[in-house]
C-alpha cells in the first residue's frame, strides 16, 4: 500500500512547474514507491493463484506488465501531442487514485486456502 501511496503522490506532483533537482527528486521517490508497488503486486499475484496454475498465471502476469510497460509510453506520447501536458497528466493518475481504493476493504483469501477449505 505505501507504494501506490508514493506512486499516486509523486504523479500528483508532475503537474507542478519545478526545478530539474525537484524533478530528479520527485522522479526518485517514484522510482522507489513504483518499485514497491509492482513487487507486492507480483507478490499478491503468487499468492491468489492456485498452486496448480501458478506458473501459467504468473506468466500471463508477466506479459501484461510487460505489454502495459511497452505501450504506455506511446500512449503517453500519443496524449501529450493531442492535449498537452495538464490534461495528460491529469489521465495518467486518475486510475491510479482508485486502486488503492480497490484495496483498502477487500479481504481476499489466497488460492491455497480456497484449496485447503480455509
């Protein structure tokens, strides 16, 4: 949870006209807080799939993070030549303000305990 918290923070700051040290800055917190929030996403994914399928699944886990690192770029670049900066800055963060939200009351049993009668 604190990654998406740093993440969804440091991209509310983009929008701000800052310094390029404020700007490394920025771009280090969200380094980190990206970091920690794509490790305990690959982390939850291992937990929710049945043991019998994890492989396969976390092998499709892997290839959408990785279609959705390769297209975001483009579609970023594709947003700030059709709208500009504000706007496209505004689109990236508004789905990241609700998967936290997503998160806060879900009780989710792993796979394994769904397996176990738990």
């Amino acid at each position: 949870m604190a990654g998406a918290v740093m993440t969804v923070a440091t991209v509310l700051l983009y929008q701000l006209e800052m310094s390029v040290a404020a700007l490394v800055a920025i771009r280090l917190i969200s380094g980190v807080g990206f970091s920690a929030l794509t490790t305990a996403a690959h982390a939850a994914a291992a937990d929710l799939l049945p043991e019998s399928r994890l492989a396969e699944g976390l092998g499709f886990y892997g290839v959408a993070d990785t279609v959705a690192a390769a297209a975001g770029p483009a579609i970023g670049f594709f947003l700030y030549g059709h709208f500009g900066c504000q706007p496209s800055c505004s689109l990236s963060w508004s789905p990241d303000l609700l998967e936290p939200c997503l998160r806060l009351d879900a009780p989710l049993r792993t796979a394994r305990q769904r397996e176990e009668g738990r």
